[in-house]
C-alpha cells in the first residue's frame, strides 16, 4: 500500500525571454509550475464506503462546499459532510474516527447539495459496519442494551410504561387491558412515556383528546420503542426487531389509524414499516389536531400572553415536509404571538438529538464548541421569544437542559405545543 | 484452551422487588431475570483469553426465564458454545449450584472456569470457591486481569485487595477465578449477530444434578424497615436558608 502524498512538480516553465503587449516581462514572475498530480491517494476507505447499500453517494462529492453553512454541527465544531469526504479521500478511517458519531442525520445537506450526497444513507450504512465491529461509544452501547431489553431506550421497566396515565386526569383506553375497536390508536413514544417532562404532554395530550372527544386507545405496556433513531445510530438489527414486534402488537388491534407523539416514530411509521410489512395511515399529533381547530377554538378558556417561537423538528420539517401544521395550533391559541427565528422551516436548525445524538452528548462534548440545544436556545433568545415551542419529545428535555446551561433560566419556557394547547383549554401550567 | 463461563441469572432490578406471601423469598411472578453482572464480566475475560491464546469459550448457565436470550447474546459475543442446565429448580443455594456444576463440568472438559466473583441476588460470593472445593482445583477470586504463561500451564492473574491494593498470583490450570472485572467493559452484542444465534439455535441442553446438600433456609425476608425520615423544607428560598440555619443551630453543628 503507498502512502497518501503527492508528486513533487515535474515540470516548470519559465521562457529567457517573455514579452507581452509589447513590455519585456521576462525574469521569475512569468514562471509557471506543471500541474501537480495526486498520484497515490489510499481511496480503499472510499471504496469500502461508497462499495456499502447507501453509501453510494459519498463518491459524488465535489466539494463545492454548499454544506458548510447549513451544517448544525459544522457551525459547533471541525466536523463537516464536505470535510467528511475529502478525509475520507485522504484516508482516514470513518468506521474509527469520532465524525462517525457527530452528524446528527438533520438533512440540511442533503436539501442544498447539487450532487445529492446523502449522509442521512451514508452515516447510518458506516455506523452499522461499526456496530457490527463493535466499535460503539459506551453510551450508545447502553441505549442499544437497554432497548433490546426493556424496549425503550432509558432501561425502564416495560411494565411502567402506561404509568402516567395516572395522573392525567382523564380516562385512557389501555387497549392490551380492554381491547375495543378505535379509531385512533395513539402511539404514545418512550419519552412521553417515561421522562418527566415527556409524561407532561403525554398527560396534556390525554386531556386535550379528551375534550375533543376523539375515540382513541393506546398499547400500554406491550408499545415499544419505534426504533429510527436506533438504526440511524447503526443498530439496523435492533430497528429490525422493534418493528417487527411493533407491527405484530398493531395487527392485534383494530383502528383507522396512529396518531404519534413525535416525528422520529412518524417517520419510522410512514416511511420504513411499510417495507416491514406495516403500512398505516400515520399522523403526527399536530397534524391530526390542525384540521380539528374550529373545536379546539371552542374549547380555549384561557388567553396565553405569550411570545412564542416554533423549533421545526427535522424529521417533521425537513425529512417529511410539514411546516404549517404546528404553526397553526399556535396561532390558533388566543394570545399568542408567533415570531419565527432566522433558521426555521426548510433551514431549520437542528436540536442535536437525531439520528443518536440524543443519546451522544457526552461524546460529542469533546468535539463541539456547544450543544446544538444550547445554540438554538440562544437564537430564540434573540427573537424576543418567552416560549420555545416543540413538537418532539426529544426536544423538551434539550432545549430546556439548554435553557439553564446558558444562562436563560426564567427567561425562556420551553413547551409542547400540545402543553400549551392544554394550558389554553384550562389546564393549570405545567410547573 | 477450553475456557469455560460459570453464570446464572439474577432478577433485574428494573422491576420492583416484592416478597413472597410467605416472607421467605421473593415474588417471582413479575420479575424479570438478567445475566449477573459479575458473569458478564467472566464472559468478556473469558473471550478476550481466547483472543489472545486461542481456543473455545464454553458458558453455562441454569434454566431460567430469560436464560435462551442471555446464552444466544453470548455466542453473539463470541462464545463457541452454550449449555443450558435444566432441572435444577428455582431459587437454588450457592452450595447446590456449586454441586450442581461439579457435576456436569468434567463431562465438558476445562482448563480454565470463570465466574462472576459474585452475584447480586444472594451476595455469598461463594459459588467459584465451593466449585473448585468440589473439583479440587485451586481458585482465586476477586479478579480484574488474567494472562496465560502457556509453557507452564499456569494463569497469571491480578486480584484486588482492600485499600487499593494489587497482587499477582500464579495459578496452576486447572483452576477457578471469580471474576470481579474483566479488562475491558463487557462488549457489544449486535442484535443482528443475536438474531443469527437465535436462527441457529446451538444452544445445548444438559439434565442437571443437585447432589445432596445441607444448607441454609431463610426464615424472614423483609423490606428495610424506616428508622427515621427525612424532613423535607418547604417556602422560598430565603425562608428555607433560614430554616436550614436554624436546624443546624439546633444541632450544634455551626461554630
């Protein structure tokens, strides 16, 4: 194997006598080097890359550098998808370097990239080769354990899961319990199912149903992690398993079609269960709820002061291109003014929590100047916004992580949109 | 080599442990099993053993809920085979196991047996020693390192004293280690690579044998009883620093 350099240059012109219009310009500065020739770039990493199912694309790059500005993490750090492939050209082992881990899956390249470089193909194809390998960052590792055992990516007990519904208030259908045609089987996720502040929507979510009226039930105990940020993060096999258990627990039931609490389960629902053997009607909360606003107006009781802005999640936005349902909940809301932040819609800025990196922060800590979270918080900040609001489960735990780690606590609120459709129709605010 | 892994499984403590009816021992009807946590380190230990030197790595384990994922998650790993042991009953003693596995372990041959130093569910740490006691074999427990010296046919291996401190022994192999950390975080097993175990199915199944024993009965199991609580501080801030500065006036506790 040679190694990675270049050919010194072979040839230099340069003529005794050179006159141009008429002035003698001879003498150095008419010098002119033969062109250099890479010669003996090691391209075995690139093929190996672009030789896997998905990692085609990463050939194509011509490093035009469109990217770079739109890159979330590229705005934190030295990680780049254009540097990703001229190192990868110059033979650094993507299946063992750190930037493996740092792309977050946002597809913001992606949207602006002439050639069609695909890292949301590219980065999952390498981390399943690395996975395979063993090669797992510790935290990951325990996400991965935790989920193929207890079915959610915390290791809570699978039985726990329904917990909440506890203390929301409102009767829930627990369909494993009593089983009864619906028409909306609720997906419920495993944030909104276990962290303390995902159990908030999930409860505000019950109630807000409630008031609509909407005949629908959940899994309980037998729902389990969807799984498409497990196999974004590499764990293909995991992902695997979790659908086909998932799609067994759907087809005991019978409804019309699932609602979800977050876009990561809706984009695993619409768009990877089908090849499963799964295809439903999904819906992501938000878009259920929009065309149901002249009764959601009905049941307001209570006007929210509040300037809000809206954080686009990747996989509603970018990945699924739903931009307009959450800000019409939020319009809707009387009292609320919504300011948008520089980076929304198509150019949305990512949280950091895809594609892994919900589960990567200590890792990729000593490869980023900031969180992604910690950034967004400061440009919400920067509008003037009292209230960040989300609509993926992830989110509410970041930003507001975020909130305190820079300095904004009691400045900003971060909430579910449905928290705040919840506090509208006269629930009491959360916290 | 012929390194073989002594394991059983322990309930997670993901679930809520309740007591029996009886007082006696714990309800098994919703708990959940996993491999002891000290026994995957004997695994890992034992694979990177075979890494090195060559050879096959053997686990065992006891019947249990559970115990068919935990063996496919080992030859996932790297484990060559996998031997279930049935009949042996729920809830069996350190002295019963330890029995149980002298029984069976000549018939599937050894140089080297590791096991979890100890276990979390009865805490006894005696499993390794009363096994190499039945086998006559030397033993060495609490260990974080080992290293074969092949020409002599001896383990070199590290264990972990009180305060900090380190000691190596050599060991003749045959012999017994209760591992209490293998070099490395135990490794991952990619669900795919499980799934291909599962499809597989290479697990094996041995009837086991408790020899006669005498023992130990339980009498009371019981929750720890609340000798005191703790006293919780309510209002504002300010008010809460006044109240803890009084509490620690009262106590004599500033000078």
């Amino acid at each position: 194997m040679p190694k990675p350099g270049i050919d010194k240059v072979e040839k230099i012109f340069e003529k005794d006598v050179a006159v141009l219009e008429g002035m003698d310009i001879s003498g150095h500065w008419n010098r002119m080097f033969e062109q250099r020739v890479v010669w003996n770039y090691d391209t075995e990493v690139l093929e190996r890359i672009t030789g896997l199912p998905g990692g085609e694309s990463l050939g194509w790059c011509y490093q035009c550098g469109k990217c770079v500005p739109v890159c979330p993490v590229d705005m934190v750090g030295d990680y780049g998808p254009r540097k990703i492939f001229r190192k990868v050209q110059l033979g650094i082992d993507l299946f063992r370097d750190p930037d493996l881990w740092l792309c977050t899956t946002c597809m913001n390249c992606l949207r602006v990239c002439p050639k069609e470089v695909n890292m949301i193909e590219i980065m999952p194809a390498v981390r399943e080769v690395a996975v395979q390998d063993g090669n797992v960052p510790p935290e990951l590792q325990k996400v991965f354990e935790n989920t193929f055992k207890y079915g959610n990516p915390m290791g809570e007990s699978p039985r726990k899961r329904a917990e909440w519904v506890k203390d929301a208030g409102v009767p829930v259908t627990i369909l494993p319990a009593s089983p009864r045609p619906v028409d909306v089987l609720w997906y419920v996720g495993s944030y909104p199912s276990y962290h303390p502040r995902g159990k908030d929507a999930a409860r505000a979510m019950a109630r807000v149903f409630y008031a609509l009226g909407v005949d629908y039930g959940i899994l309980g105990h037998e729902e389990k992690e969807d799984g498409d940020s497990i196999r974004l993060a590499g764990e293909k096999g995991l992902f695997e398993m979790l659908a086909e258990s998932n799609i067994r627990t759907f087809q005991k039931y019978t409804f019309n079609r699932i609602v979800v609490t977050g876009p990561h389960e809706y984009n695993a629902f619409k768009n990877l269960y089908p090849r499963y053997g799964g295809t439903y009607d999904v819906l992501h909360y938000t878009q259920f709820l929009a065309p149901m606003i002249p009764q959601i107006r009905a049941r307001f009781v209570r006007e929210l002061p509040y300037v809000v802005t809206f954080h686009d999640p990747c996989y509603l936005g970018r990945h699924n291109g739903e931009y307009d349902a959450p800000r019409e909940l939020l319009q809707a809301i009387p009292g609320v003014r919504l300011v948008e932040m520089p980076r929304c819609r198509e150019n949305g800025y990512c949280c950091g929590g895809g594609g892994g990196g919900m589960w990567l922060d200590g890792f990729s800590r000593d490869f980023t100047r900031e969180r992604l979270s910690d950034r967004r918080v400061r440009e919400a900040v920067e509008v003037g916004a009292d209230v960040l609001a989300v609509c993926c489960p992830y989110e509410v735990s970041r930003f507001e992580d975020a909130v305190k780690a820079t300095g904004n606590d009691g400045k900003l609120l971060v909430r579910d949109i449905i928290e705040l459709l919840d506090e509208a129709m006269g629930s009491p605010r959360v916290r | 080599m012929e390194f073989v892994v002594v394991s059983k499984l322990v309930p997670d403590l993901v679930e809520d442990l309740e007591v029996n009816a009886e007082g006696t021992a714990l309800d098994r009807q919703f708990m959940k099993l996993v491999l002891n946590e000290f026994d995957e380190h004997a695994l890992e230990e034992a694979l990177l053993l075979k890494e090195t030197y060559g050879g096959r790595v053997t686990v065992v384990a006891p019947d249990a809920e559970g115990v068919d994922e935990v063996l496919y998650t080992a030859l996932a790993k790297g484990a060559d085979r996998a031997v279930k042991v049935t009949g042996l009953g729920e809830g069996l003693s350190s002295r019963g196991l330890a029995g149980a596995f002298a029984d069976l372990l000549p018939s599937l041959g050894f140089d080297l047996i590791l096991t979890g130093v100890q276990a979390a569910d009865d805490l006894d740490g005696q499993v390794g020693m009363l096994l190499a006691g039945a086998l006559d074999l030397p033993h060495v427990g609490v260990v974080t390192g080992v290293e074969l010296v092949l020409e002599r046919r001896t383990a070199r291996v590290r264990k972990e004293y009180a305060g900090g401190v380190l000691a190596e022994f050599e060991v003749q192999l045959p012999a017994v280690l209760g591992i209490q950390a293998a070099r490395q975080p135990p490794r991952y097993a990619p669900v795919s690579k499980v799934r291909q175990a599962m499809k597989e199915g290479k697990i094996e199944e041995v009837e086991g044998r408790v020899p006669p024993t005498v023992g130990v009965t339980v009498q009371r199991m019981f929750k720890p009883e609340a000798a005191s609580r703790a006293q919780m501080l309510e209002g504002t801030p300010q008010e809460v620093a006044r109240q803890i500065l009084a509490i620690l006036e009262e106590r004599g506790l500033l000078r």
